[in-house]
C-alpha cells in the first residue's frame, strides 16, 4: 500500500489542524520539524472540517489549508466537508 502525506507549516495556527488530522487517522504518522509537521497515512488520509472546528472552536472552510500548505502526496478529493488524499490502485 502505497504512502500518501501532508506537510504543513508548524505554527499555532496548525496545531489544531494536526491534532485533528490524528484523531481522525489514527493509523498516521506525525513527524515534527522544526518549520514543519508531516503526516504520513498508509493509503488514505481524510482530513474533516467538523473534527478541525471542533478542535479550533470556531468555524473553519478547508480552503484556509492552502495558507499553511508545504505540499502533498496523492491523489486529492475534495468538497466542502472533507479533504481526502489517496493511492488508487
């Protein structure tokens, strides 16, 4: 199965936006960098807007993503509820 990933800036802004990704996968790896976290996700990694605003306490549209976005891995899909990254074999 074939790894896909996420990396964000590390700063505060992020920092519910990672502890949501891990409650939602928890089969993700979380690596911590100094300017930046990986999550690593063996085939697919969903990132959900209701488990972020729960996190963050206020509401939260995943296009606000793209301003902490390093980059990615896989193939994205995406509405307004939901960011999934998988490998599709």
């Amino acid at each position: 199965m074939s790894t896909v990933f996420i990396a964000l800036q590390a700063n505060e802004e992020t920092r519910p936006i990672i502890e949501a990704i891990e409650l939602d996968n928890p089969q993700a790896v979380v690596n911590r960098e100094p300017a930046m976290v990986k999550i690593n996700a063996p085939g697919r990694l969903v990132i959900r807007r209701e488990t972020i605003e729960e996190q963050m306490g206020r509401d939260f549209n995943l296009q606000e993503l793209q301003v902490n976005l390093i980059t990615l891995s896989g193939n994205l899909c995406e509405d307004e509820d939901t960011l999934t990254l998988t490998w599709d074999n």
